[in-house]
C-alpha cells in the first residue's frame, strides 16, 4: 500500500529561468522589433519619393524655361576646332525679339577666340524699321570691334529689312533662286469706322490739343494732307536711311545716285541684283564658306552654327493662341501706322 502511495506522490517541476527566449513576452519583443525596421524602410521611402519628385520637377522647369542666353554650337562642316567659322541666321519676319536674337549669337561669337570669320544666314522679307536697323548696327558694331570678315549669305528671300541687315557685311552672296531687293518703306493702319459707327453703333471722341494730334486716325478716313504728312514725316525719312545704309555699305559698288534709282520698292532676282551690284557673288553655301575663308585668309576651318536648346515652353507656348483677344492695346496696334522695311503682297 506504501508502494501505491509513493507512486501517486506528484513530481515537483522545476521553476523556468526569468530570462528565457521563448514564450509570449519574446514574440511580443520580436513584432516591435519587425515594425520598427519596416517604419524606418517607409520613411526612407517616403523621403527619397519626395527628393525623386523634387528633382523631377527641377528637371521639368530647366526644359521649360531653358538656360537663359545659352546657346548650343553645331557643326555643320568638319574641320581644325582651333579655327571656325561661325554661322549666324536671320530668319522670318524681323521684329524685335529678332535683334535680340542676332546680339545673343554675335555675343557668343565674341567669346569664342577661334572663330575667324562669321557668315550671317539671311532668310527675311525684311520687317519693322526699328529692328532692321538695329540688327544693321550690330553687324556693323562687330565688325568694327572684332575685325573679323562677315559675308552675307541669302536664301529664299532676302529682301527690304532682310537686305538692309545684309549690307552690313563685307560681301554678299546669294543663292541662284533668291529674291532680294525690294528697297523702300511701307506702312499701314485700319480705318474702323463704318464697323464702330454704323454696325456696332459706336461714336469714338477725340479731343486734341492741335488738329494734327491724331493724324492719322483709325476712326475716320484720311484726307489727302493727313497722308501727304505721313509720306513727309515717316516715309521718306525712313527711305533715306534706308538709302544712306546702302551707300555705306555699298560704297565700292553703288552711288547714290544708282541706289535711288533701284529704291522703288521693286524686287530682284539673284542674276539681277549681281547686274545692279546688289550683291556680289551667287553661289550655295559651300561657296559662302570658301568666300569667308579667302576674306579671313585661311584655308581650313571647322563651320559652326548656334541652337537655342530644347524648352517644353517653346511646344506649348503657340498651343493656345489669344485670338479673340481685343482690347486698348489691341486696338491701339491696329489703328497705329506700322512702319516697315517689308516686301509684302498684302
């Protein structure tokens, strides 16, 4: 019986150590550590996202904007780095932005120590006064300064404020199909006021402090001695300096005398204009390259020319033109003479 007693004594366990690494309390300690890790992945995460993003948008407003008066260089014609000749180009209906444009090449030019003649590309039937003589005067300007050799290149058309640019270089030479010429001054303004008065029931008032104060206006039609003040005040000034830039430019080949002649607003083709002494050579732009080589006295060259680098701005700045637009300036612009160095078939 003692026996049966002994066995059904129980066997006391012995107590586990405090430290263990089993049990709940480890696995709790083991989840907190996995979260804390994966906190920390996210955050990091989460902050290089918004440096990527950051950096993106950066790189989205550099292309928009573009590098302010940075232009790209080109080759166009292998040849030594050390000596270059560098293309500028003219090109379209000349304006204001287009001096600035002419300044930023020419200043790169300026820069650059191995260039040893410039050809101005010239594609323009010519533009506002204003801008043709300033881009006149700064081919002239570079010259002068830089004395280095500048031929005039034409192609397509190269004429009225697009030839009054050209006579600013050494030489000219034009391709065989050019049309070039047409030396004179236009100008022209809307006379609004049968739209104004009679359809939209409109009475502009002028009140001036002298009768010639709004000659001439574009809410009236013109007599014949507001026109008369015009041609005597704008138009012709404007044809004698056309005429003074040619005899400057021209003075080897041309009078005064020749030039007034030619200055009737006509237009000539690349054969005639060599005949009037116009221009001085015709060729392709092989032959405009050999013809800077000779005048800068070398015989090999690397040719050159500038790129205004790719902007997002330039896509979608025409996307969404204003054309419904109409108001005081508008209408200022339209009702004002503009005065022109253009051929126009208008």
């Amino acid at each position: 019986m003692d026996f049966e007693q002994n066995n059904n004594q129980s066997i006391p366990t012995e107590p586990q150590p405090a430290n263990s690494n089993y049990g709940p309390s480890a696995s709790r300690r083991k989840g907190a550590g996995w979260r804390i890790f994966l906190g920390i992945v996210l955050a990091l995460s989460v902050m290089a996202n918004i440096a990527l993003f950051l950096m993106l948008i950066g790189v989205i407003a550099m292309f928009a904007t573009g590098q302010r008066g940075v232009l790209d260089e080109e080759i166009i014609r292998e040849g030594p780095a050390r000596t270059k000749i560098a293309m500028i180009s003219l090109q379209g209906v000349i304006y204001g932005e287009s001096s600035s444009d002419i300044y930023r090449q020419l200043k790169v030019v300026r820069k650059d120590k191995h260039v040893k003649a410039v050809i101005v590309r010239v594609n323009s039937p010519g533009g506002t006064v204003s801008a043709s003589d300033q881009i006149y005067m700064e081919i002239s300007k570079f010259r002068k300064e830089e004395n280095i050799p500048v031929v005039a290149f034409m192609q397509g058309v190269a004429a009225s404020g697009g030839y009054y640019a050209s006579v600013a270089c050494d030489q000219i030479i034009a391709e065989p199909t050019t049309i070039t010429g047409s030396i004179g001054v236009i100008s022209w303004y809307l006379v609004m006021q049968e739209l104004l008065e009679d359809k939209l029931g409109i009475l502009p008032v002028t009140i001036k402090s002298g009768r010639k104060k709004d000659w001439p206006s574009s809410f009236r039609k013109p007599e014949p001695e507001e026109i008369q003040y015009m041609r005597d005040k704008v138009i012709t000034p404007a044809l004698e300096r056309f005429i003074e830039v040619i005899a400057e430019g021209r003075k080897a080949s041309l009078t005064v005398e020749e030039i007034r002649k030619l200055a009737d607003g006509g237009i000539f083709g690349a054969k005639e204009a060599l005949a009037e002494k116009l221009i001085d050579e015709i060729g392709y732009l092989d032959e405009a390259i050999d013809l800077a080589k000779s005048l800068a006295g070398i015989d090999k060259a690397q040719v050159v020319q500038y790129r205004k680098p790719f902007s997002i701005s330039d896509v979608f700045s025409y996307r969404k033109p204003n054309i419904l637009k109409f108001d005081r300036a508008t209408l200022y612009e339209l009702g004002t003479p503009q005065i022109l160095y253009l051929w126009s078939a208008l």
